[in-house]
C-alpha cells in the first residue's frame, strides 16, 4: 500500500514549488504508508501537484516510482491500491500496440484509464484510491474501492482544492480549518465512527466507497457513484446449496490466487473462525500453496482465538505464527487514539494493531478474512432482527409499533444510541436523527427480503467505516499490506444474488461459505461462536476502564467538555458505575485521546443544551471524586 496527495490551486497565484511543498509535506505526514520511496510532480503549466509515498509490494524496482505519466504524456496518476486483474488487462492494452516499462499494476492501470476512462472501474478486481490528472483537460479525477478498503480524503476552498490518503495530512495545508461540530462529535458516538462523506473536521469530506470525484476547469467537484452493493436475490432459494458452493468455490478459488502475487513475503491473518480459515484453507487445500499464518492470543484466557487459530493451522498445515501477550490495554489506546487520523472507537483496533505488527516482523502482504460477515450475513444482529421479525408478522408476539429499522438500528448495531446521546448533548443534532430516519427507512421498505436491506445497509456503512476502516489505518502503522479476498468483485456479485435462504436459515449464516469450507475443516468446526480478533473484556472492563476514562474525560485540562457540557459528561460517567457499557466508554476514551493530538476546536455553533442537559445527578460528583482518587 501506498500513501497518495495532491493539491489543485484554484487562484493560479501560487508557484509551481509551492504547490510542490504543498503536496510534499501531506504525503510525508503518512511515511509509514510508504517507507520504501516517495515522489511530487508538478504540472509544467502550473496549478496541479501530485505526491506519493511507495510501500513496493509488485515491481519493487524503479520502475513503480510515483507519480507515474501515461505512455503519451497526457495523464498523470498517484495510486494506492492493488489492481488484483491487471495482467489480465495488459494482455488486451498490449494488443493495441502499448509497450510497458514495467511490471507494475500501476502502469497498466494508468493506460487503461487513459484509453477506456472511469468506465473501467465497475470491473475492477482491486482495492484502491487515486488522483488521475488530465493535464489536456485540466481534470483531476479521484477514485475509491468499492468497499473503501482504501481511505481518500479531500477538502474544497476558494483558494485551493486538495486530496490525500489521511485526514491529517490535510491538516498540514496552510489555513487548514480544524473545526469540529457537535453534530460530528454525536455520530462518532452513535456508529464508532463519522460515517461518509462527512469527517470529524467540518472542512473535510471523505469520497464515499464506489465512488468517484470529478473537478474540472470550473472547479466545482462532481461526486458520482460507479458502484453499489445491491443484494437483489429473492427470499426463497432456488438452486441446491451443493451447487451454489460448487460455483462460488471456483469464483474463490480465482480471487484468492490473484491476491498471492507478490514480490515480497505474503501471509494471512488466522483467527480460527469461518472467514479467516476458510482464505487460508483455499491457499493450502485448494491451491497447494505454501503459507504463513499469524495469530496473538492473551495470556490467562482459556477463551482467547489463538487457541482456535492454532487447531486450524494443524489442520491446513500452515505454517503458524503465534504470540500470546498481556498489553497494557490504557497505554496502547491512548497510543493508538494518538496515531489515528480520524476517531475510529472499534475496539478491535487494538488487538489488530497488534496482529499487525507481529505479522509484519516475517512478512508486508497479509491476507484477511474481513467481508464475510456483511456480504454472506455473519453476525448475530441479523438473526435477532429476523427473528423478531417474524414473531411480529405471524404471531404479533412483540410490542406494538415495533419496526426492524428501530429494532436492529438500536444499541443492537448503534454504540451510542439516541437515548443516551440526548443525554449528553440536550437533543440528538438534527442531521443525526435524520440520517438515522433515513436509514431506518431504507429497512423498512421495499419488497426485497429484510435481511438484504441489512448485509446492504452494513456494506455501505459499517463495513467501511468501521471494519476496513481499523484494518487499514492499523495495518499501515506498521507499513503492512492487508488484502480482503472475500471484497473481490466477482465474490460480491455472486453474494448480491444469493436468496436470503442462502444466507440464513434457523439463525445460522454464512450458509454457502461453510458448505465451500466444509471441504478442508470438520463441520463442527464452522458452526462454533463467532471468532475474531478481539480483546478479553475483562482486560478492560469496568474496573479498569471506568476510572481512567472519568479521570482523563474530567481532569482540569480535558479537550471534551468543550463540545459535551461538563455536568451532562459527568452525569453520563456516573450512569456507568450503575450499568457499564465498555464500547461507550472506550468510544470517549478514544476521542479525548484524539483530540489531545490533534488540531482540533469546537466549531462556532448555537448551544445544543436544553434544560433537560443542565440536570445533574446528584451522586455523580461523590462519584467522580472516589473513582479518581
């Protein structure tokens, strides 16, 4: 993976090196994105400013050098990503007579751009995020995954227009506006993360996934999709699942192979559960290649998945790596909420920090597991909803006025819910509640099946804001690559046709991906509890948690209570000694961390408090002052 950034002057005042010490100074704020060489071009005329920074994973020679030209000199591309299908379209760009100078997928996607244009996205076979500069049109197009994989980040002034990998990078330009709303403040809360296209900073938005933007020479940025998960299958199945698993075998079989080439040490993440080993199962089993798998446990619990990782790697014969830790779980979330560029509060950050690091001593590719669960329908949130679902349609057994977007947009998904956000800020701020009744909406109508609506909601949403997003802010800390083989294309638009009875049936998922693993790994195997790479709660459990976060989030010199009112922050804090909830905790926790490191100020805004904030609990003070000394 690769760090990318760029800068559009809009005024035509600034110097041809300004604007390349513009753009050289985003890209070296992520060097840990590309520690083996970076690069700024500048546009002879003036007004564009491409850089890069380059973690070589295919041609690692200097041949793959950024920002790279198209062969006839027009085009001008900084890329992040890998283009899984790019030998496939080199044989037909080499048939029109191109002569390639490398062996990267850079190249090859640079001159497919420049012949065929962004048409060529929908198809792609790859993870990614660029900057393509039309230096004949005066264009520049960006680009994203269709998952967002790959993060892309862009602000839009009247001087200036600028793009970059991570949002501090952005916060290194001149004039950068670090104001933060509460609005942004009360959705990270609510998701654990800010969701797309807003960012925690009002300047800055981030491209949606599948999507790309347009700026011209009028200067104003067109945003439009290319991609969207659409799972249109219909309720009931209509082929055996024999015969689903036989095609989606090969379809597997296909995508996993194209994410081993490498030019240097690839292996896989391994946590015993369905989706990891069925990734590592397709390379041993099916592929009869060699492999490298990497687990962490936690010492002291019989329940931590290295164990499981363990039994799994036995039986596909890989070879394992495993490191069993006691961390300081406090000292590495405030490190971590330090390092991220934008609020993430999933608290498998951590231990995938960790993962990452290990893996990264023996190897720079990685393998995961990530996508199952949102295209193949693995978590548990599905089940209840659909069982709840039922019981008020056949048996009207639930409370009145129940509705699956209310039931499964709750604390069933949401960390923070409505409720509990009124409480800190007076009211939930009204572009939340309309974002929520909008999403909810989506679950409740339609004639296609519930559970569609829902892998599809969690695609666009949960899956890149959360899920991806962690993967790849805590892989590249450490310069690894991580690559997602059940996100390929071809995968997701067999799961967008699978009916809902092959995702789901008597509360057990993922029903087409464990009749392919039921191949390599024993039956009983695949229907054990969900596993992933997760911290024991007890490590930082009410405690342990509590009195640090009360400590951090009231001290004298605490950055929070400027957008959530002090006596409304404690009267939270306090609610938690009656009934704790870690993720919510763990979600302030981040954030004053964040906000300790960041530029950061509360955006000049009209006071959300109502006087139902102003309310103090009475013990909360008594509280405060026993839990942090």
């Amino acid at each position: 993976m690769c760090g990318i950034a760029g800068v559009i002057d809009k005024t035509g005042r600034r110097a041809p090196e300004d604007l390349a010490a513009l753009a050289q100074a985003m890209a070296d704020a992520m060097p840990y994105r590309g520690p083996d060489d970076s690069g700024v071009w500048t546009d002879p005329q003036g007004g564009c400013a491409l850089a890069h920074r380059r973690l070589s994973i295919i041609d690692t020679s200097g041949a793959g050098h950024q920002p790279l030209l198209s062969a006839e000199g027009r085009h001008v591309i900084t890329y992040n990503g890998e283009f899984y299908g790019y030998r496939e379209l080199a044989v037909e760009l080499a048939a029109t007579g191109l002569r390639f100078t490398s062996r990267s997928d850079t190249e090859v996607l640079l001159e497919g751009l420049a012949l065929r244009g962004t048409g060529l996205l929908a198809r792609m076979d790859a993870m990614f995020a660029f900057g393509l500069w039309d230096r004949q049109a005066r264009r520049l197009i960006l680009a994203r995954d269709a998952f967002g994989e790959k993060p892309l980040y862009y602000l839009d002034r009247p001087d200036l227009f600028a793009f970059a990998s991570e949002l501090h990078a952005l916060a290194t330009l001149p004039g950068f506006d670090p104001a933060i709303t509460r609005e942004a403040v009360a959705n990270y809360l609510c998701w654990q993360y800010v969701p797309a296209p807003a960012t925690i900073y009002r300047a800055a938005r981030k491209l949606p996934p599948g999507s790309t933007l347009s700026l011209g020479p009028d200067l104003v940025p067109v945003v439009e999709p290319y991609f969207q998960f659409r799972a249109s299958g219909p309720e009931r199945s209509t082929r055996p699942l024999d015969e689903l698993a036989e095609e989606l075998s090969a379809i597997l079989t296909k995508t996993v192979e194209r994410r081993l080439i490498s030019d240097v040490p690839l292996g896989a993440f391994l946590s015993g559960g369905v989706d990891s080993t069925l990734v590592a199962a397709l390379v041993t089993r099916q592929l009869g290649r060699p492999l490298d798998t990497f687990s962490i446990g936690f010492e002291g619990h019989g329940e931590s998945e290295h164990l499981q990782a363990r039994e799994a790697a036995a039986l596909l014969g890989t070879t394992h790596h495993e490191q069993v830790l006691a961390p300081d779980t406090l000292a590495l979330g405030r490190r971590i909420g330090a390092a991220l560029d934008e609020p993430n509060g999933d608290t498998s950050c951590l231990p995938v920090w960790l993962l990452s690091g290990f893996a990264r001593q023996s190897v720079t590719v990685a393998l995961s597991g990530d996508g199952g669960d949102e295209l193949f329908s693995g978590y548990n949130r599905y089940f209840d909803t659909l069982d709840e679902a039922e019981d008020a349609d056949i048996e009207a057994a639930l409370p009145s006025g129940w509705t699956p977007g209310r039931a499964y947009l709750s604390d069933r998904i949401l960390v923070t819910p409505e409720s509990r956000l009124a409480e800190l800020f007076g009211t939930v701020p009204a572009g939340l509640a309309r974002d929520l009744a909008t999403e909810r909406g989506f679950l409740e109508r339609g004639p296609r099946p519930l559970l569609h609506r829902m892998r599809e909601l969690d695609a666009r949403h949960y899956l890149p804001g959360a899920v991806l997003a962690k993967v790849d802010r805590m892989s590249m800390q450490h310069s690894l690559e991580v690559r997602a083989p059940l996100l390929g294309i071809e995968i997701a638009e067999f799961a967008a046709r699978l009916a809902a009875e092959d995702c789901v049936r008597n509360g057990k998922g993922k029903l087409v991906l464990k009749r392919v693993a039921e191949r390599w790994v024993p039956r009983d195997w695949l229907d054990r509890p969900k596993r992933g790479f997760g911290l024991p709660m007890d490590g930082w459990g009410k405690a342990t948690l509590l009195p640090e976060a009360a400590a951090l989030l009231t001290a004298s010199d605490a950055k929070l209570p400027q957008w959530i009112a002090r006596p409304a922050l404690q009267a939270f804090l306090a609610a938690q000694e009656r009934s704790f909830n870690p993720y919510r905790i763990w979600a302030l926790f981040v954030l004053e961390t964040w906000l300790r490191s960041h530029k950061a100020e509360p955006a000049d805004e009209p006071a959300l408090i109502t006087p139902k904030s102003r309310i103090f609990l009475g013990g909360a003070r008594r509280f405060l002052d026993r839990i942090t000394g």
